[in-house]
C-alpha cells in the first residue's frame, strides 16, 4: 500500500532563508508525486507534481521539488522564503491504477520577520 | 480563475441526524472527489465519480455514506446517520480530464457532530 512521510510537523524559518520540507513515500512503481499547500481556511493548492522525466520539478510560487528513486524522497525546496509562504505543506503520492491520492499528515510552516 | 465551491462552510449537527454537504465542481471538469481530514490527521480519500457513478471507494466511504450528481452542477456527499467520529474538514475536487490534469480542491465544509 501506498504511504507518505512528512517527518518534520512544524518548522519554524526567518525572511529570506532557504527551506527544505521532507517527503518520504512508499510505493512499489513508479509514483505520481505532489505538493500541495493549504493556507488558513482555504483548500489545498497544488504547488507542483512529478509524473516523468526530469527529476527536478518547477512548480508555482518559487517552489521546486526533487524526486530522489534511491532515497524515495520527493523534498520541496525554496531558495528565500517569503512571510505569505506561512502555511500548511501537503505531500501526496498517487498512481496509475488508482483514483485516489494518498496524503502525508503535512509540515506547518511559520515564517519569522 | 474558476473555483470549486463548497456549502456550507461550518455544519453543526446532533449524532444520528442525516447531514448533506454540496459541492459545485469546476464546470468543465469530469472526475470528482471527497476527501476528509479528523483534525490533527492525515488528509484522506474517500470517493471518486465519474460519468455518474462511483469508480473508487475507500473503507471509511461505508453505507452510511453516498454521493449524488443531482444536476449539472452539483455533487453532494450525505452522511445518513452521523456519528461522533465523522467530525472532519471535508473536502470537494474535481479535475477535468486525464490523471495528468490537476485537482482542484474546494475550501472545505468543517462538519461537527455533537
């Protein structure tokens, strides 16, 4: 069965500095990978997703996201975060022969001014 | 750009009551969804729909539970009997085509059952 690992709950960064949120998954094929966020009483915006190709994925907002085989990692970076980038960051692997996606239990993000 | 819209945004409702929550899809996407989050959880599939009849289920989606494309706009989700432990953020999507084409999620109804 298909699974995700978001290991950090909340992080907690500065204005302007570099962020990296993990994304472990568990999945015997290849998987369909996203990121979604979630800002306070809003739905889930997709940032980005990976179906194939190229391992390095640009998404929305100056996100990019890396999908590592070896390390089933799918980890979401951004090289200066933003104050409006406070929010709620969803990992979700998916596949070809289901409907369904399947979540991480999200990283909370708090941005320091 | 459109929206998924979800009503209400906050239902309150006794145990064992029937409770329906709406949803108004994007207009020219195909596949729809629910999903739910208990808080503090993961984010959990529930349902899909297509051309009018369920394609996926997951455990939690029990007899208790069903879904309705009434017209050509909405999709329902209604819960007959509720029960302490259907407390959650229940999300709508849908997405237009193909697996490759996004989900687009609504802003969630927060249902309590007291």
């Amino acid at each position: 069965a298909q699974s995700v690992t978001q290991p950090d709950i909340h992080i907690t960064v500065s204005e302007g500095a570099s962020l990296e949120l993990r994304c472990n998954y568990s999945y015997g094929a290849t998987p369909y990978l996203f990121w979604y966020v979630q800002s306070p009483g809003q739905g889930l915006q997709l940032l980005l997703k990976y179906f194939s190709g190229d391992t390095l994925v640009q998404g929305i907002k100056g996100f990019e996201a890396e999908f590592k085989r070896s390390q089933s990692s799918f980890n979401l970076r951004k090289p200066s975060v933003h104050w409006s980038d406070a929010a709620e960051y969803f990992c979700a692997v998916g596949s070809g022969g289901s409907e369904k996606l399947v979540f991480g239990k999200g990283t909370k993000l708090t941005v320091n001014p | 750009e459109p929206e998924v819209t979800q009503t209400p945004s906050h239902q309150v409702t006794q145990m064992g009551q029937e409770v329906i929550l709406r949803c108004v899809p994007i207009s020219n996407h195909l596949y729809f969804y629910w999903y739910r989050q208990i808080l503090g959880q993961k984010v959990e599939f529930l349902v899909s729909f297509y051309n009018n009849e369920i394609s996926e289920k997951s455990e939690i989606f029990d007899d208790q539970f069903s879904v309705e494309r009434p017209d050509g706009s909405n999709f329902t989700l209604k819960i007959r009997s509720t029960k302490l432990e259907d407390s959650a953020m229940y999300f709508c999507a849908s997405r237009r085509d193909s697996f490759n084409s996004p989900l687009h999620f609504g802003n969630g109804t927060r249902l309590t059952v007291t």
